[in-house]
C-alpha cells in the first residue's frame, strides 16, 4: 500500500521538521502519522533499520489510540521489513496485528491485503498451504468488496504459490485473471474523460 500519491522518497528532510514539531505536541496520533511517514521514507531510500525503529515508535506511540487505519498500515510496513530480512515469525505477529486492526476498522480492501501478506509470509515460510488458504480469504473479500486493487495483489500472489507447487494449470488462471483486470484498469484508464 503505498502513499496516496504513489511517489517515491527521495529525502527525509521535509518530514524531519514535522517530525521534530509533531514530537512536541501532545496528539498520539500526528505523532504517530509522522514517526510512520518517517520510517516510509527510510524504507523507500532503503534504510531497513532506521525504518523499523520509527515504525516500532509509531507503533507505540498509537497502539493506544483508535487509528486502526494508521495501526494497520504501521504494522504493514514492518511486516514487510521483517519478511523481506528472513524474521518470518516477526512478519507473521505484525502481519497478524495488522490484520485485526483492518478488522477493527472494517475496510474491506485493508482486510483482503492483510490477508495476502499473511499469505505472503506464510509462503516464505515453506507453510504454502496456509498461504493458499490466506490468499483464497484474500480473493473472497476482494471480490465482494470490488477492490481490483486487492484482487490483482491477490491473484498475482496466489500465482506464485501454485507454482512453486508445481499446480501450473492453477498458476496460469489466476494470472489470466490478474491481467485481465490489468487490462480492464488501463482500458478503463485510457477512455478516462480529462
């Protein structure tokens, strides 16, 4: 999930400030917001450790709060980190802690990509049975809800699992399926009126 307007950091130093002024205030939640969108900003330019530590402040800082949305996305963030360095029971507990915050903010589309990166982490971890069940749970809601987004994360993801299982036939349906709703998004996208 990435920042509402898909750009890629390129410095900290914009967010330091908010971050030094937000740090001064006494609002859980904008301090939480910047600690979260500094340690974003560490992860774009790469910085894994420096973007755990200010996800974990984050986490901290609104675990007390009723921002389920920005919990979610916290603990999102650090499950990637953590899935992407090997620290699979790590990813699992903040991916699982995601997952009930997306529950308890009840966005269908959070909760179907909750689902997925648990399956994710369930598929690095060898455990791809589990994974095919989260993914599945991931595809159900997705396509209830009509999130193509989710769905196409889903489908893609989903994909890879029946592949390394050797299901080649399972594999090639979920990824005609994924870019068929590529296709429907650009097709959609192209006939947009300006």
């Amino acid at each position: 999930m990435p920042d509402t307007n898909f750009v890629k950091h390129t410095s900290d130093s914009l967010i330091n400030i908010a971050l030094d002024y937000f740090e001064k205030q006494d609002d859980p939640v904008r301090r939480a917001t910047a600690l979260y969108y500094e340690g974003r900003v560490n992860q774009d330019l790469h910085n894994a450790e420096e973007a755990t530590n200010y996800y974990l402040r984050a986490r901290d800082v609104a675990k007390n709060t009723t921002d389920y949305r920005l919990l979610c996305l916290i603990n999102t963030h650090l499950g990637t980190l953590y899935a992407y360095r090997g620290l699979t029971d790590l990813a699992l507990e903040a991916y699982g802690n995601a997952h009930n915050y997306s529950i308890q903010f009840k966005d269908s589309a959070l909760i179907s990509y909750t689902y997925s990166y648990l399956g994710r982490v369930s598929a690095i971890d060898d455990d791809l049975s589990k994974g095919l069940d989260y993914y599945k749970k991931a595809i159900g809601i997705a396509e209830q809800s009509g999130s193509l987004k989710a769905l196409t994360l889903a489908y893609g993801e989903i994909a890879t699992v029946y592949r390394a299982l050797s299901m080649l036939d399972s594999c090639m349906y979920y990824l005609q399926k994924s870019k068929k709703i590529e296709e429907n998004i650009t097709l959609l996208l192209c006939h947009k009126p300006i």
